[in-house]
C-alpha cells in the first residue's frame, strides 16, 4: 500500500494543530490516489498522544527514547531517514514551522528527495507533485511541479488547511518501532526553552488594539499612532519589523511568532499582512486595514480597507473619534 | 574566526505594487528597488560584529547577476573583507537546491569556521538554502537564530519558536547559522567604508569554475519549477472605504460608534 507520511508535531506535552491540519489533507489526498496515511510520531512518554493520531490516520508509527525527549533536528533526521527508507512514502509532509524549517531541508537533501516548502496546497496528480506557495510576502502565488520521483516531501503552512476528523472514523493502528539512534555524540545539543520576561502589557487580553507595521517609516512617528490609540482607548500592537527596530517590546508582537489576539477591534496601520502576521490576528472580530498599497494582503482579511496613506487618515481620524465621543 | 555570509539580492517589495509579467512565471521587476535581502543583512551585520570582537575575516558570497555588485558592496563597506559573485546564465532558474549547489560548489574549497546567511530571502522564501547547503558541507545548522554566542569551538544559539518562545541550543562549530531579523541592529554604512568598498575587488565565477554540469543547475537542476505565478484569489474581500480623509475618518468613527466600540 502506498503511504503519505505526516510528522507529528508536538512540544511540552501538546500535539501542535500544525500536525492535524496536515493530516486532513493527507487523508483526502491519500482517498484520491489509493494510498494511506500514516502519522509519525517521535518522542519519550508520547503514548498517549499516539492514541489520538488513530482518529486521523490508517497507521501511527511510534518510536520512543530518551533522546527524542525534545525536538532535535539531527536525531529526527536519523530516524526520519530510516523510515523514509523503509517505506518509500510517495509523500512526506512536515509543518512549515520552526521545528519543520530546521528538519525538512536538510533531511530531503540527504534523501535526495524533491521538496517544496511553505505549501499553501498540494496535489498529487499520476505520481507527479503539484503545489501552490506564495512570493514576495504573499503578494503573489506560485503554481509549481516537482520534479519526478518516486518519493516526495513538503513543508506545509500553518493554518493553510482546516483541520476535520475523517468521517467515517479510522481508527488507526498503533505499531511501534524500536529507536534507531545509538550512542554516537551529536553535533547538536538541546539545552532548555527560554519565555522572554513579561512585559507591561498584555495585548491578547486587550478588547480593541490599534497594530503598526513597517508602513509607520520611523520611531519618530509613534506619537500619532498613540494619540489615536489613546482616543480609542485601545493597547498597541504590532506587526514584527517593529519589534527588529526595537521600537516596541517583543510582547506587542502579533503574529505567529510572537502573540495570538482576538480583539473586539483590530485597526492595522501601515501592515502589509504576510501570512505570519496575519496567523496572529484574523481572528479579531472587526478588522480595519489602512495601507497605501491597494494589493497588500491585508485587505484580504480586513473587514473595512483604506487605501491611502496612513499619515493622512491617522490624525483625521484621531480628531473624529475624540468628537464623536465628546 | 573566518566567516562566509551568503547575502541575495532581491527586489524590495513590502510596499510596491507588484505585476506580474508576460511569461505568468515572474513580476515586473521595471521600477523595483534592489537592495541586500533584509534577513541577510542581519547576518552580515553578526558576522561583522564577531570579527570585531575576536578578528578573522569576512567573505560575502552571492549567485546573481552583475546588478548584484551593489548588494556586495554594501557588504564590504559594512565590514566584510572579500566578497564573490556566482553568474551564469545557466543559473536562471534555480530553486533552493540548486543555489544550495552552487554555494556548495565554491565554499567547499573555502577556509570556515562559521556560515552566517539570512532565515530566508523576500522574494521566493523558500527558507530551505542554508539547511541543504549545510548537509552538503556536513556540518551543524541552526535556522531562525535570534541570540548567537561562541565559546571555544561551540555556539549557543537561541532559536525561535512560536508563540514567543524560545530554545537555546548547543552547536559544535565549523557550523552554518541562519539568523532571524532583529538578531542585531544593521549598522549604517559610513561614507568611508563606502569609498573604501569601491576600490576592493569581486571575485566573479561562473559555471565553468564550479565544477557543475548544466544539468546541475538552473531549472533543470532544481527540485522545484515555477509553472504560473498569479494573483492570490481573495478570501474575504475588505469593504473599500473611499473619499478625503475628512469622509474616511468620519465612516470610520461611525462604524466604531454603532458597534460600541467608542
């Protein structure tokens, strides 16, 4: 039976939603080319997470050891490759994530096997591989083939697909497989997780939030931005070149990663709105997006736009909202 | 400490409007600023900045056309000693595998204790170069590198991972980073190290010099090929709000006020 791998994702006990999405789209892909699912899953004491990949896939392969405790690129990439070996997957797919954009380069490079990262949409069509990505921060998507092989691999977006129990229900089996890895030293080393220090403000418990992006040019712009923040009597946020400038803390960030926010307003000023920022925000009940560029990405997921420059409406509009609550 | 930072020379996009042009397989590039990739220049930036502290050298290292000079030499008045051009037009084309090839080509022959490069490039963000690149070299990576310290023959470095946190690994060094934005602050370039820049000279290479096949490189050397490039189709279409920006302002803090919002 042809097999379409999906890498369990998972950190500090929680299987990431990455891995789920995933596997809703291996699960159609493998109904519409006669293969099975099978996740994977790496870890220590992973058991129990095992058992909720069977509602999503025909086969779980499980290997457990000391070493896989947390993520490790260099002993994935063994054990990855060892499996990819074994079972010949048409199909490999990873997050395009943290832990996926370390791993999945590197480990198709040493497969020799075509990969496509950042996939938005994947379709296995005759044993070709046909996916969809995007450029220039989203301003623009790619339609684009792999070249023939017998085995494939891709990094997938998070959030690109809606993650949904096959119905009707699979039932997965477990089987589980001994650790390939030895004592051989590794070249790299986990050592511990790091939270930055919280800051003063916390910006997903704030009901209206006015968020800047690189739109604003300069620090010396920031009083407009918290004069109409004042009169809205929203918190600040904003998207990550801002925090790169050090012009806000790193827990005003939005975006996937930095914070999650779902505010009752959400005013984006001068955001273009590339998918990592937009992950952080969608969400948010009223979205308004002010942007000079009437093709920047934000629009796409704003309910009101304003195409024009944000130097001009902000102050405007600052002085409108002080009026009408007076 | 002898350092190789691979930059790219991409079209600055965040703000322009972007077409797509008459092939479907590529955007207007006439009108486009060029400038070193933003996540790049964080690397030269860290490169720069640990020759300073425990000396060594600095080479840039790029695959583009000859436009690309002006990317490298901002890299050699920011700091970097050296600095080499990989142009073929046989290079066309190629995805993330193949760059990782032809880099590989040229710095396997290199004395390294350190490859710095950027997360990813603005343009194509594949985010994939620097980890083939690395397994081709056989030696240790880290990516989305926020904090980088040496220490006898290893780094610890902190990745970023979502949400906020982070992870501080352990590295055995010669090894490749790929750093994150916001890893340093970019320095200016001062008029004199510009003057200066002028007069260093690019070492330029092409195809023949790589010990590379055509078949190596370009599209046909590639994992990955473009088919069409088009406008991403429009999930939820924002509602226009047009006139002076008396009338916006005035539509917006009604919109506010019938939903409570002030």
């Amino acid at each position: 039976m042809v097999e379409i791998f999906v890498l369990t994702e998972h950190r500090q006990g929680q299987i990431r939603d990455i891995t789920f999405e995933m596997l809703t789209k291996a699960h159609e892909i493998a109904g519409n080319t006669n293969a099975e699912t099978t996740a994977l899953i790496l870890g220590k004491d992973v058991k129990d997470k095992a058992a909720a990949l069977t509602e999503y896939a025909q086969k779980v392969i499980l290997i457990e050891d000391q070493k896989l405790e947390n993520f490790n690129s260099e002993f994935y990439q063994k054990v990855l490759t060892q499996l990819i070996k074994e079972h010949k997957p048409i199909l490999t797919m990873i997050g395009h994530t943290s832990y996926g954009i370390e791993l999945t380069p590197r480990l198709a490079a040493a497969l020799n096997t075509p990969l496509a990262t950042d996939c938005i949409d994947v379709n296995l069509e005759n044993k070709t591989l046909h996916v969809t990505r995007q450029m220039y921060g989203g301003k623009v998507n790619v339609n684009a083939v792999l070249t023939q092989a017998e085995s494939y691999m891709v990094t997938i977006r998070q959030a690109a697909f809606t993650a949904q129990k096959p119905q009707p229900p699979v039932n997965g089996q477990i089987i589980e497989k001994p650790s390939p890895l030895t004592e051989e030293p590794a070249t790299k080393r986990f050592v511990q997780y790091v939270l930055p220090p919280p800051g003063g403000i916390d910006i997903t418990a704030a009901e209206k939030l006015v968020s800047i992006g690189r739109g604003i040019k300069d620090q010396a712009n920031m009083p407009i931005i918290e004069e109409l923040a004042n009169a809205i009597g929203a918190a600040i946020g904003c998207s990550r070149p801002i925090v790169d400038k050090g012009w806000l803390p790193n827990d005003r960030q939005v975006g996937s990663s930095g914070k999650t926010v779902k505010p009752k307003l959400y005013i984006a000023i001068g955001i273009s709105g590339a998918f990592q920022h937009v992950l952080g925000m969608k969400n948010s009940d009223l979205i308004i997006a002010i942007n000079k560029d009437p093709n920047a990405p934000i629009f796409n997921f704003s309910d009101y736009g304003i195409v024009d420059d944000l130097f001009k409406i902000v102050p405007v509009l600052k002085d409108k909202i002080s009026e009408l609550k007076s | 400490m002898n350092i190789i930072v691979c930059v790219k020379h991409v079209p600055e996009t965040a703000e322009a409007e972007l077409k797509i042009d008459a092939s479907g397989k590529g955007i207007e590039k006439t009108g486009l600023v060029y400038d070193i990739n933003e996540w790049d220049d964080y690397a030269l930036e860290e490169a720069v900045r640990i020759k300073e502290k425990v000396g060594g050298t600095v080479t840039a290292i790029t695959v583009g056309p000859s436009d690309a000079d002006s990317t490298l030499r901002k890299c050699l008045a920011r700091g970097a000693d050296s600095a080499i051009r990989l142009t073929d037009p046989k290079f066309e084309g190629s995805d993330a595998y193949a760059i990782a090839k032809i880099l590989h080509s040229v710095i396997k022959n290199m004395q390294y204790d350190l490859i710095l490069t950027g997360l990813q490039a603005g343009d194509d963000g594949y985010a994939a170069v620097s980890q083939i690149l690395a397994e081709m070299l056989g030696i240790p990576h880290a990516t989305m590198v926020k904090k980088l310290e040496l220490d006898n023959g290893s780094a610890k470095v902190n990745r970023e991972l979502e949400g906020g946190l982070e992870e501080v690994l352990e590295i055995k060094l010669p090894a490749l980073f790929a750093v994150s934005t916001g890893i340093n602050e970019p320095r200016y370039v001062s008029i004199m190290g510009i003057r200066k820049a002028m007069q260093k000279e690019i070492k330029v290479l092409g195809l023949a010099d790589t010990g590379l096949t055509e078949a190596d490189v370009g599209e046909q050397g590639s994992w990955l090929k473009i088919e069409k490039l088009y406008v991403p189709p429009v999930e939820k279409q924002a509602e226009l709000i047009k006139g002076s920006p008396e009338e916006v302002a005035e539509k917006i803090a009604e919109i506010l006020k019938a939903r409570g919002l002030i």
